[in-house]
C-alpha cells in the first residue's frame, strides 16, 4: 500500500471506530425557579415608642408590647423560612 493511501486510510479508520463506541448522554436542564414570598411576610410590626414612666404598670406593658412585635417577626420570619425550605426539596 502506497504511503499516501495510508495516511488518508488511517484518520478515517480511527474515526469510523471511535464512533461506534460512542453513547448519548442526556444533559441536565437547569431550571430557575423564582420564590413568591407573600408581601405580609415581609413587614414586621414596628417596636412600640418608649413611654413615658410613671408606673412599673407602664414599664411591664411596654415590655409586653415590645414582646409582641418581635414575636410577630419571629413567626413571619419562620413562615418565610417553611416556603424557602419547601421549594428547596
């Protein structure tokens, strides 16, 4: 066989066999996926204003009152953590 023959045989050879060992492979879609948090979860009630102290009954309802509104960002906060976690699985 002629040396030119050989080398224009050879590539086509190679390439005829590595595509028969060829597979498919499936890629992956990514998907983004935007997360809709509720506009009430966002906003939490403003502390209360000091008051004036007259009375200890002033200070335990102020505390009260200070009480509420962190409790009140608590719960929204753990609402808006249930959804993220939900669309995370």
């Amino acid at each position: 066989m002629p040396r030119h023959l050989m080398t224009v045989l050879l590539p086509l050879c190679c390439a005829v066999f590595l595509t028969a060992c060829g597979e498919t492979r499936l890629v992956p879609q990514i998907q983004t996926i935007r997360l809709s948090v509720p506009p009430s979860l966002l906003a939490c009630r403003a502390a209360p204003a000091p008051p004036p102290v007259e009375t200890q009954r002033d200070v335990a309802r102020y505390v009260i009152d200070l009480y509420d509104a962190g409790a009140d960002c608590r719960d929204k906060l753990r609402e808006v953590r249930g959804l993220v976690d939900a669309d995370a699985k």
